[in-house]
C-alpha cells in the first residue's frame, strides 16, 4: 500500500493517528516504526491489526477525548493527527 494513513479514516471512523506516528509526522523524534498507531472511539477487538501488509496498533479512547488533532491531507483523504503539542505531551 501507497499510503496507510489513507485507510484509517475508512477503517476506524471516529480516530486519529497518534502516539510515535504522530511525533515522527510532526518531527519530534526520528526513529521509524513499521506499526501506525490509532486511536479510537470505536469498539475494537485487537490491539494489534494488519491491513494490507500494514500493522496498526489500536488503542481505544473515549469520545471527549478526540480532540487536539489537525486535519492533514494525504492525496484526497483528510486525516485526523493529534497535534504537535498532544503529541509532545505523551510522547
């Protein structure tokens, strides 16, 4: 897959991408990791999920606390991320 940010917003609605992805997005640390890490109001079953040849890890939130994300656009899909200063913080 091209872009596995792409997919997340059809395979988890309600979510952001966070945690290390995010930090590495907003340049906060140069370390690359295989897995995206999701967060989510929707129930999940696994932590741990491939889609694609692409590994996520799901954590599940609740709904007030999807907030502190900026809409970045990969091609024509809009993407939640948690924003650099989210970020920072639980990094």
């Amino acid at each position: 897959m091209e872009d596995p940010w792409a997919i997340v917003p059809q395979l988890f609605p309600a979510a952001y991408i966070g945690g290390v992805t995010a930090a590495h997005h907003w340049d906060l640390t140069e370390q690359l990791f295989r897995s995206v890490f999701v967060y989510t109001a929707q129930e999940i079953r696994r932590v741990h999920q491939t889609v694609h040849g692409t590994a996520f890890v799901v954590r599940h939130i609740s709904k007030d606390k999807l907030f502190g994300t900026r809409t970045v656009w990969r091609g024509q899909v809009k993407i939640q991320v948690s924003d650099v200063h989210r970020t920072a913080s639980t990094c």
